[in-house]
C-alpha cells in the first residue's frame, strides 16, 4: 500500500486544528479489527491511504470547543473498494472507542437486506477480536451489538422499519444512499436526532446513482460544491471519487483515479475484463460506468449521450425568431400529467442547426401531489417559470389552444403534428385556428412506421452537431429518461412505459422534427432518405 503522509483536508477551519493523538487513537482502534470475507479474512484491518485520510480527518480534526469539526462525512466511490468495511469499522468505533455514554449508532439503508450488510461486517469483526467480545452482547437476531459498560447500542434501521421516531443519535451509518427511493429514512434519521450530542457523526456512504432528482444526487451536488468552494458548510466532509466532466471512461488512469483500492481490493484485471464487456453492450456500458467508475448515469439503455446533448445547449435570443417558420409537435395528457409542445425551426441562412422551442403544461392543483408522489421538483420548476400551469386538476385544452394562438402572431407556426390518440375536440380547435393563422394540424403515430425515421434522424443530428436547444431544464429532464423501443429490424421509438420518467417534451420534439425536415428541408439530406424504413 506504500508509505501514507498525512495532510489535513483543506476544509480544516483557520480556528480548527489536527489532534494527532485522537487520529493516531481512531486509526489504531480500527486498525486493531480485522478483515472479515474472502482472501482477507482474518487479517488485520491496515487502512489503504484514502481511507487513512478520511480516519484522520473526520476524527483528527477538532473546532475550538474541543469537538469534532465534521458531523456529515459523505463518502462516494465505486463497487469493491472497501466504504463498507471502512464504515463496519467506523461504527464500532463509535459504540467503543468514542467516549460517549449511551451511545446510539445506526446502520441504515434502503431496505433490510442492505442496512445488514454493514453490520454483519462490524459482528464478525467483533467476533475476531477477543477484548471487544468479552465487552459486549452480540444480538444477531435482532441485528443489535451492546456495550452494557456505556449503556449503548449498535442497531440496523430501514426504509421497511415501521417506527423511526424518538432516536438520540450519536452515530449513523447510511449505506448505499443511491438506493433510498424517498428521502424520509434520510431526513429522519439526520434532521434534529442528534441535537443533544456534542458530536455526533453521520457517516454517509454510496456508490453513484442514476436518479438524478433523488437525495442521494442532492447531496452528491453538495459535496461537488464544497469541494470546489462553490458552497461552505464547515461541518460537511465530502470524499467523492469519481469520474469527472471530460474524462474518458475508457482510459486505464482514470480507473486507477476513481478507484483508489485499485491493486488491492481490486485487481486490476477485473476491471480491464468489466471494461471489455462494456464495449460490447450498451447495458453492460452503464454498469460499469456506474459501478466500476463511479459515474452519475441515468438508466441502463438510456437513447440519448446527455453529454452529446448538453452540448447543444446555449443561450438563446428568441426575438431573432420572431416571424420564422416553424413546425410544432404537440404531446397531450388525458388526466393530470405533463403536456409539451415544442417549436421546431428549421435552419436558414446559413446556418445548419435546427432550433428547439419548448413549453410545458401541468395542472395546478396536482404540482404538490407530483412534486411528492413522482420525486421530481415540478415546484421549483414552477418557481423558475420553465413551464406553465392551468387551473384545476386536469390540464386545460383550451388554455393552449389561446397559448398557440399567441405564438401563431409571434412566429410562423407552418404545422402542428400531434398524436391522434384521444385529441378529438382539441383537433377540431386547432384546426379552426389553423384556418385563422394558415397553419396545418397532422396526426402522428406513435409506432415505428411514423417515429423511426424521425428518431434515427434526430439522434444523428445530436451526433453531429445540427441541433440548437436553450438548456430546458424539463426538456433536458425529459432527454435524459428517454428508453427507445427496438424492433428485431432495427427500427427504433421512444417507449413512454419503459422510460419510468417523462419524457413528453422528446415526443413531442421528435414529431416537431419529423415535420421540419420535410417543410424546411434538411439541408445535406438524411441517411435514412436513401436506407428507407425496415420492416420484416
């Protein structure tokens, strides 16, 4: 593991200093446990360096009150380099070592199984250490340890646990926090239950998740920010290792960087033959970028590279659009859902890039339920002014046929195309006011014949840099949700049921899209143009 020197984390505090006595006395307690699986078992716990400096900081550290400057450690990092035994460790440290009467320690987690995890590594680490045995009572059945001598305990919660209330707690270990589906385990467990301890320590550990509106990525986001200086929380620790914007995940250093037991808890053979899997499936891609390089993606098989996509964005002036034609695709709702319409410009004068134009619709009354039910911040969204709402609990109709006869005065609205499912009486409107502003309404089906070609279009305009869009925060929401549907010839559609997100706005762009590269043309033709639709 070579020689480690410690220095203190820059996030130390001008009034706070390093203990080294209660470092050394933190890092010799874990150090005196040992390792529990595999071809380690038995064998003493010796901290690789990267969990050295996290020992060392989070109890090495003290503020000018004597106790700990750090209460949150958020510790981020790919499958098999050991978070779990460091944090089995760290929770014994804190029933035994820490000094506090009546200790509570919590391991949590999404579900029963995976809080587990954790403690059954700190029992058979007691189990293999005589002193620490003879001192305390080992519970499995109820997946506690005590220390009868301090009056203290060491127990495992969950998402499932039915009563989460009445908790002093002086130590909690939040396992794999990517996986909590809802944030009230979190916010219970962190939010006031450990005001009447001095120095409490809430150890978070996770690998990367894929749900971006989670609070697993809403705490990632923080520790990005502390690290860089962007957000101060002096009592925040972050430890992120992970894949960086403009890495490439298929370069060997960057594997060894985001994985710092690379060599030793991980041969580096395993991740070279995960890599060679990943080249040759798109499912098997995101699970190692997730797991093995501790990257933020977004679904298994998701359509769209988000990192291709948010390239396009920019900011955009859309009084220079005013008067230019465009081409409309319209995705409605039947109940209390999202509705899109999105513009669609075609390029002129020179310009190669087809412009997006989106708006979104959602009842009022439903913004707190779906902010709620769906985990999504349709009310900051709201805040922000990204999308429009209407009154009651259905989406008004009517309220977007007066909208679209607003943008009809502003820009050259040529077609409307939208899905013929259930849109009977909102057709017969608009094309009364297709009638008034000389534009046309088009069905468009939703299966392979119609959304296909369009689809394998725009996806290869994305590639090649031919679209313009203004950083839509739901658009960009959307984008990142949509699965696509394969057929065995190879012909492609968004598929609204595997994408458990929204993605509304991309339909509707993509029918948008379909209708201006007919009307507007698209200027250096399209492959698909001469390949046609596959059938079988």
């Amino acid at each position: 593991m070579g020689d480690f020197k410690y220095n203190p984390t820059k996030l130390m505090l001008p009034t706070s200093r390093y203990d080294e006595r209660r470092a050394d006395f933190a890092v010799g307690f874990i150090q005196m446990l040992r390792h529990t699986t595999g071809e380690w078992f038995g064998k003493p716990f010796h901290l690789m360096p990267w969990q050295e400096q996290i020992v060392r900081d989070i109890f090495g550290i003290v503020g000018e009150d004597g106790y700990r400057q750090f209460r949150t450690a958020y510790v981020e990092v790919g499958k098999k380099n050991g978070k779990s035994e460091l944090a089995a460790a760290i929770a014994l440290y804190l029933l035994f070592a820490d000094g506090e009467a009546g200790a509570e320690v919590y391991s949590c987690a999404a579900d029963i199984n995976q809080a587990s995890i954790v403690f059954n590594t700190a029992k058979a680490m007691v189990e293999q250490c005589k002193d620490l045995a003879a001192i305390s009572k080992l519970l499995p059945s109820t997946k506690r340890i005590t220390f009868p001598h301090t009056n203290s305990f060491y127990r495992v919660l969950s998402s499932e646990t039915k009563s989460k209330q009445g908790f002093n707690v002086s130590g909690l270990i939040f396992d794999e926090l990517f996986a909590q589906q809802t944030r009230e385990l979190f916010d219970t467990m962190t939010k006031f239950t450990g005001d009447a301890r001095r120095q409490p320590l809430y150890f978070l550990i996770t690998t990367a998740g894929r749900d971006k509106t989670s609070i697993c990525y809403e705490i990632h986001c923080k520790a990005k920010a502390v690290i860089d200086g962007s957000k101060i929380d002096p009592s925040f620790y972050p430890a992120v290792f992970g894949i960086e914007d403009g890495d490439d995940w298929e370069d060997d250093k960057v594997w060894r960087r985001v994985n710092p037991s690379i060599g030793v808890t991980i041969p580096y053979e395993t991740v070279q033959a995960a890599y060679e899997q990943a080249k040759q499936n798109p499912a098997e891609e995101m699970h190692f970028r997730q797991f093995r390089l501790n990257e933020w993606c977004n679904a298994d098989i998701r359509w769209m590279p988000m990192d291709k996509w948010d390239a396009l964005g920019e900011e955009i002036d859309w009084e220079n659009y005013e008067g230019r034609d465009c081409y409309c695709g319209l995705d409605l709702s039947s109940t209390g859902d999202l509705t899109a319409l999105v513009l669609v410009f075609p390029p002129m004068s020179g310009d190669t890039k087809y412009t997006v134009m989106p708006f979104y619709w959602l009842p009022e009354e439903v913004i707190d339920l779906r902010t709620r039910r769906d985990h999504v911040p349709y009310e900051v969204w709201k805040k922000m002014g990204v999308f429009n709402t209407t009154e009651g609990n259905v989406v008004d109709y009517d309220y977007i046929v007066a909208f679209i006869g607003k943008l009809s005065e502003r820009f050259k609205i040529r077609e409307i195309a939208y899905d013929r499912y259930g849109a009977e009486k909102i057709r017969r409107d608009l094309e009364e006011l297709g009638a008034e502003h000389a534009f046309e309404v088009i069905p468009f089906g939703q299966g392979f014949v119609s959304m296909s070609p369009p689809s394998k279009d725009f996806y290869q305009f994305v590639m090649e840099g031919k679209i313009r869009h203004g950083r839509h925060p739901v658009l960009d929401w959307n984008m990142g949700n949509v699965i696509i549907d394969q057929d065995a010839a190879g012909n492609i559609k968004p598929n609204k049921k595997k994408s458990t997100e929204k993605i509304d706005g991309v339909v509707a762009m993509i029918m948008g899209f379909a209708r201006a590269t007919i009307g507007g043309g698209i200027p250096q033709g399209s492959v698909y143009d001469e390949r046609g639709l596959l059938f079988i």
